[in-house]
C-alpha cells in the first residue's frame, strides 16, 4: 500500500527552467562569480535532496525492524503455547488440546502477517542509499558538461 506522494521528498529544491540572463558583454569576473553561487546552490540543494531521501528510507527500516520484533515475539509466544498443545493432546482428550490446537494456529497466523510486513519495509528501505539524490546530481554533472561544451 506505497503513498506515492509520500515518497516524494518534500524538501526537493525547485529546479530552474533556464540559468538566469548574462549580458553578453559581461565580465568573466561575474560570469565565473554567477556559475560559483549556482554552483554551491546546487550542491547544497542536492545536499538537503539526499539529507531528506536518507531519513525516510532511514524510517522504513526502523519500522520493518520493529515488526520483525513483533514477530519473533510473537514466534516465542507460538512455540510456547504448541508445547502446551502437545502436554494437553498427550495428557487429555480432545477438547483441551483442541483448544490449545486453534490458539497456537492464531498466534502462528499473527507471526507470519508481522513477519511478512517487516520483510517488506526493510525490502523496501534497502539499499540505504539516496537513489534519487545520486540520479539527479548525475544529471546536473551531465547538463553542466554539456553547456561547458558549447
């Protein structure tokens, strides 16, 4: 169930359509003053890309990890009640074990729904790395090669 608006980052910088007017008669002074401060806006624009990309994949991980431990917990708990399914059958007859039967099938059902869950958001948070923040930041290395070529 991905909220793809949630993935979006919501820090993104916005992108300029178009560098901004040079006089064609400026000084190389400004022009390589200008091409410094976008520069540096855009490092750190890629920067803070990156910052946020990391933290949300950083969240996931957290979560799927947290219902991994509700499963093993829940595991625990299941193999706990099938040895007491397995002394009520030997001790008892059928109503006392049976019982015990459909108890450790609910909790076995629980750990398998948690566990399917965490391996999913971890699946999902991994590789932990800021594949749209490298993406980009390629693509920028690309347009200003381009533009220095021309």
């Amino acid at each position: 169930m991905a909220d793809p608006a949630r993935d979006v980052p919501r820090t993104a910088p916005p992108r300029p359509t178009q560098p901004p007017d040079v006089p064609a008669d400026a000084p190389i002074g400004r022009l390589v003053s200008d091409a410094s401060a976008q520069l540096s806006q855009l490092v750190r624009d890629e920067m803070r890309l990156a910052e946020a990309e990391m933290a949300r994949k950083g969240k996931r991980l957290g979560a799927g990890g947290g219902l991994v431990g509700g499963a093993a917990a829940l595991g625990f708990i299941t193999v706990q009640a099938l040895v007491a399914t397995v002394i009520a059958a030997l001790a008892l007859a059928l109503p006392v074990w049976a019982a015990a039967l459909i108890t450790t099938a609910v909790l076995l059902a629980a750990t398998a729904a948690l566990a399917l869950a965490g391996k999913r958001d971890i699946d999902k948070a991994l590789p932990p790395i800021p594949e749209r923040a490298i993406d980009s930041t390629k693509a920028d290395v690309a347009e200003i090669k381009e533009r220095a070529h021309r």
